[in-house]
C-alpha cells in the first residue's frame, strides 16, 4: 500500500463517534477546512439541497439544552446539517427524494474531515427536533438530518473497539441472499 493510501485508510479507521471533549476551543482554519469539504460535497444533479449551521460559543450553549447526553455539551461546536427537500433531485421512477443522501454524503466527508484534523465527532439523530428547529430557525420547509459535534478529545480517552455485524452477513455477490 502506498503512503497516501495508508493515510486514507487509517483516518477511516481512526473515526469512531465520541460522546465526551475536552472544552479547547477548534481553530477557525481547522473549522473552515472541515467547512470547505461540506461546500465541495457531491450531490444528485449537483442540487446542493442542504444549509450547515454553525454553533461555537454563545450559539452552542444554547443549543445545549437539545442534546440528551450531556457529554455533547463539552464540545465546542455543533453542526446541525439541514436538508431541502423541495431542492432535491427525485428519481422519477418512485419519486425518492434525495435530499437527505446528499446531506448525508456532506456531513460523512466533514467528519472524515475532522478526524484527519485530529479531532473527535459524534453524528446526532437523537435530540429534542422542536427545540432544535425553534433555536435554529428553520424554516418548515427544512429538515434537520443531522448534528454533530467537534472537538479535541479529553485527557485519557480511547477509541473502543468496532462491533460490527459478520462481515459475510453484509455483503453479496451478484445477488441479495437472505439469511
Ligand atoms: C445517522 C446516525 C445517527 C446517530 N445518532 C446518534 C445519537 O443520537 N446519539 C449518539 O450517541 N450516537 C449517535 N450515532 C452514533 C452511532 O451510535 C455510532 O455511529 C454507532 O454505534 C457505531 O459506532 P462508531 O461510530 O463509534 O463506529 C449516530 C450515528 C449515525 C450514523
């Protein structure tokens, strides 16, 4: 393996979701960095169907009050990834809209992003919505797929290992075979 495909790899190895951070503040270039990689993020038909709000300081503490685990509320900053549906390409076929796939695509590359920086993420789904979108402002014609927070990791945390399902229950070839 060569050296950059080494790197490539060991970042994806090094991500794992943290769910406790030191409260050292993220350097604005790091920040705008991990941002950049949201902003070059693929798309279905290029529709960029999504909006990054960015909670650091005053902003973050009051988003605080969403999260059920307080050891997000360390974390410096907060993203929360909203989609736009009514942007979003549609496969005409069924009608899937898929604003939050490209969301999704956005905020997997942030985080990888983050991680090479050094820092530790957590993706979000579980938070009190209603007092997400009234703190944020969004609109009803927007989701929030996700949060997530960056951070430096505390002293003496560990990434724990990987529990993932047998690698042959995931993966076909040819055709789907049901277990
Ligand atoms: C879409 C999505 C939503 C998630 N929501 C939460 C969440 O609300 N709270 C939480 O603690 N972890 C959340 N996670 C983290 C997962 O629990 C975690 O990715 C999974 O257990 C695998 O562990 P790893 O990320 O450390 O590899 C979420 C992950 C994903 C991809």
């Amino acid at each position: 393996m060569n050296k950059e495909l080494d790197n490539f790899y060991s970042i994806l190895q090094k991500r794992y979701s943290v769910r406790k951070y030191s409260t050292k503040p993220v350097p604005k270039e790091m920040l705008d960095r991990i941002l950049a990689v949201g902003h070059e993020a693929a798309s279905a038909a290029n529709r960029q169907p999504w909006a990054f709000i960015i909670c650091e300081g005053e902003s973050k503490k009051a988003l605080d009050e969403v999260f059920y685990r307080d050891g997000f509320k360390d974390a410096p900053v907060a993203i929360a990834a909203l989609s736009k549906p009514d942007e979003a390409w549609e496969r005409r076929q069924d009608g899937s809209n898929y604003a939050c796939v490209d969301v999704t695509i956005a905020v997997t590359e942030m985080i990888l992003a983050a991680t090479a920086e050094g820092l530790g993420t957590c993706w979000i789904a579980a938070f009190d919505l209603d007092k997400a979108k009234d703190i944020l402002n969004v609109p009803d014609n927007m989701d929030i797929v996700t949060l997530f927070t960056l951070g430096f990791l505390p002293d003496g945390e560990k990434q724990p290992e990987r529990n993932r399902k047998p690698i042959e229950d995931i993966i076909f070839k040819g055709k789907y075979k049901g277990r």
